[in-house]
C-alpha cells in the first residue's frame, strides 16, 4: 500500500459539512498535513488521539507527534511508516440552521383557554471543541453534515424549545395576541436556556431566533380555534357579537329554507320574529342591532332651541327617547356619527333616517334595514303602537286600530270627516282632496 505523502481537505458544494475523514490511514513521519483557515485536524490511532493541529502547514514527524514513539516506536529521523486516521473539523460559524416546533399545548393568557401553537426560526452552531465534538457525536461516520446533526438531535431540541417556549410565556405571561413583540427578548432566553446542552457535545450556538409564533392546524381541533379566533378578530372590526352573528345566520337558514319548503311556516315566523318584522311587540330584546348605542342626552333631555318635540337636532327624528342624541351607524362607511348631523362627517353620505329607530339608511331604501319600518312616501308608523305600516293601510297589523290620514279630518278645524263627506260637518269647510 502506497504511503500517503500530502493530507489536506478543500470542502466541494454548498453543503455543510461539520468533520470530514480523509479516506487513507497510510502515513508517514514525511507525509505533510495542510490545514485551511476556519479548519482544525485531529489525528487518531489505536483508539487514542495523537494530535491536533490548526491551520497551517504540518510535518507528521516525531517532532510534531511524540506518541508516535511510544505507539510505534519510532525514532528520531528518517521516513517511518504508521497508520492514523486523520479527521478535518469545520469550525466556521452556521446562521442557517432551520427549526420548526409542530405542535406545543400552552394556556394562552390573552384568550384564557388551551391554545395549540407552532414556532418556527433558525438557529447557528460552531465547533468550539473539536475532539468532544469527534468522540460524542460523529462516531464511526467518513462525514458529518448540517443534516446529520439536525436529524440526530430533533427531539433532544424539540423538548427543550417547546418547554423553554412555554415557560418563557408562562412566567412572564405573555399571550398569543402579545407574542410578536417579545420574538427578541424571547430569541435570547431560549439561546441561553439551551447553550448548556449544545455545550456538552462541544458546539457552542451563537445565534438563536424565533422567526414566528403561530396557531396549529395540525389537527381538526387545531382548525377549529385558528377560526375561532379569526372570527373573534374579525368581529371586533366590524362591531358585531358573536350572538348577533348566530341569530344572523339562524335568520338566513330559515330565511332560504323558504325556498325549497325546508323552513315552512315555523322558519319564516322565526325570521321574520329575529328581525323584529312583527312591529313593536315582536320578541323585546331578541334582537339588539348594533345601531341602538347609549344616547348622550338620555330620556330626560331638554329639547334644543327652535326644535320641536321629537325632533333631533338637524331636523331628524328621534327614536326611543324623544329628543335624544343617540350615535348611529352611516349606511355608506359604516362608522359611528351622532344622529344630529345631516351628513356622515365621515363620507359625507346625507344622513336618511328611519322615523321608527333612526337607523341611518341607503337613499334608495324601502325598509329599515334595522326595524323593517317602511321609509318611502305613503308609509309610516302606526299613531297608538308605533308599528311599521304598509303603504296605504287603512288598519293596523299589529295593534287594529284605525289609520286616520290627513284627508280624513278637516283641514280647519280638525274634526273627523266621514268617508262620503264632502263638507265638514262641523264648521262647514269644504273638504281637501
């Protein structure tokens, strides 16, 4: 077997690779070793180590290797063959090391419930000890990557980081809705709960970062509370309960099963009952749109100057408490404005208020879309119960009483007019229409 006169190792590719054997173990006392910056060797023989070298050029010599004398008895001078393994350690530093936590149960402080989260970054590692490095971890191996490490220490590193995680979270109570801002502060106390560890296997981690902290979906479960908790945001937005959003949908259920006779007459009473379609009496309370907010005058609010009873300031009507400002949602922006102002200070939408509740409404609108009140010409609301009234009802639907229109009563006195009357019985003025 040929004698090995030149040992050196110039890493090929991208990949990274941590140690590296040279492949023959036929050396000489003037075989010469080259070492690359960023590179350490360490020679083996017998099951002991003979040496380490740094970077430079060496001469495997009994000079550089007194082992050899006592291993082999070789002396002083002259070309004398022996065996050794000679191992390359990578010492540059990693930031590219990818991790990713699947799964970890932790109750969240912000949503005080059981939330299931993920975690994701990159970390990076450097060879501080090459021969603890050698003798733990790579063993019997010609090579040791970035891949091996990662795959071989997957749960030894998931443990630790989703117990890390959790108490970090846990003991600073830090909730999912807080989390982002504390990535930083977070980054460095897992990198110094975890340097012990990487310490023992002769590596040292000099970079730890927790790139995102997310909701699971791992599992059906998992799905269901990333919704939740999507929704929830989103109807924090838009201003909406999650009550409301069930009896929204309820409406609709019953609503379409009208359609292909699903509903029947149960679910088209129940809608129309949840949309307060029955007048004034129909099911108090059930549903609360989003429009009716707090009044600032209250009931007991004097009127402004020059307004006359019932009136808002602006000339609107007013709902519930006579007089009162109340905020109301604009039908254009959606935004709150006081229900004194003509226009939406917003948008500049003109302000067409219901004359039942107040509920802002498209111009073109036919119903309250929040009391099903009839907004065009012709309807109104009935005079003894303040029900919705259909165009052109002589009756009420919800209370039975007669409607009495302006045609019906004289115009100078005030008296009722019986229907084939053509004077006013009482003071003879001819009547309007």
């Amino acid at each position: 077997m040929a004698i090995i006169d030149l040992v050196r190792w110039s890493p090929q590719g991208d990949e990274t690779i941590f140690a590296w054997r040279f492949p023959h173990t036929n050396l000489s006392t003037y075989t010469q070793l080259i070492v690359q910056e960023s590179q350490e060797a360490v020679l083996f023989s017998k099951g002991q180590i003979m040496g380490k070298f740094g970077p430079g050029k060496h001469t495997l010599n009994t000079e550089n290797l007194p082992i050899l004398r006592s291993l082999y008895g070789i002396p002083f001078g002259g070309k004398n063959p022996f065996t050794a393994e000679v191992w390359f350690v990578n010492r540059i530093q990693t930031f590219s090391i990818d991790w990713y936590i699947d799964r970890m149960a932790i109750h969240d402080a912000d949503y005080n419930t059981q939330l299931p989260l993920t975690a994701s970054g990159q970390y990076g590692l450097q060879v501080t000890d090459a021969e603890k490095f050698l003798v733990k971890i790579v063993g019997t191996r010609s090579e040791y990557t970035q891949e091996d490490l990662t795959e071989q220490f997957t749960g030894e590193f998931t443990t630790k980081t989703k117990s890390t995680i959790v108490q970090y979270m846990l003991k600073h109570r830090v909730g999912f809705k807080q989390i982002s801002a504390y990535l930083d502060m977070l980054s460095e106390y897992l990198r110094g709960a975890m340097n012990p560890f990487w310490d023992a296997l002769g590596l040292r981690l000099n970079k730890f970062y927790v790139s995102t902290i997310d909701i699971s979906d791992a599992t059906p479960e998992d799905r269901r509370v990333k919704e939740a908790i999507s929704q929830q945001a989103a109807m924090s937005i838009t201003g909406h309960t999650w009550q409301q959003e069930q009896m929204f949908d309820t409406a609709k259920s019953a609503i379409g099963g009208l359609g292909d006779n699903t509903g029947g007459l149960l679910g088209g009473l129940l809608a129309v009952q949840m949309m307060g379609g029955l007048g004034n009496g129909a099911a108090p309370g059930m549903m609360q749109p989003q429009y009716n907010q707090p009044t600032f005058g209250g009931p007991g609010a004097a009127p402004q100057p020059g307004m006359q009873p019932g009136m808002q300031p602006g000339g609107h009507p007013g709902a519930g408490a006579e007089g009162a400002v109340k905020m109301v949602y604009c039908s254009n922006c959606a935004k709150k404005f006081p229900s004194n102002m003509r226009f939406c200070p917003h948008c500049g939408d003109p302000y067409n208020p219901c004359p039942h509740c107040g509920t802002d409404n498209d111009q073109n609108a036919k119903r309250c879309v929040s009391c099903g009140a009839y907004l065009q010409s012709g309807a109104g609301v009935c005079p003894h119960c303040k029900a919705p009234l259909d165009p052109g009802s002589t009756f009420c639907g919800n209370c039975g009483q007669a409607i009495v229109t302006a045609s019906d009563t004289c115009s100078r006195c005030g008296a009722p007019l019986p229907p084939t009357a053509k004077f006013c019985p009482k003071c003879g003025n001819k009547r309007n229409g």
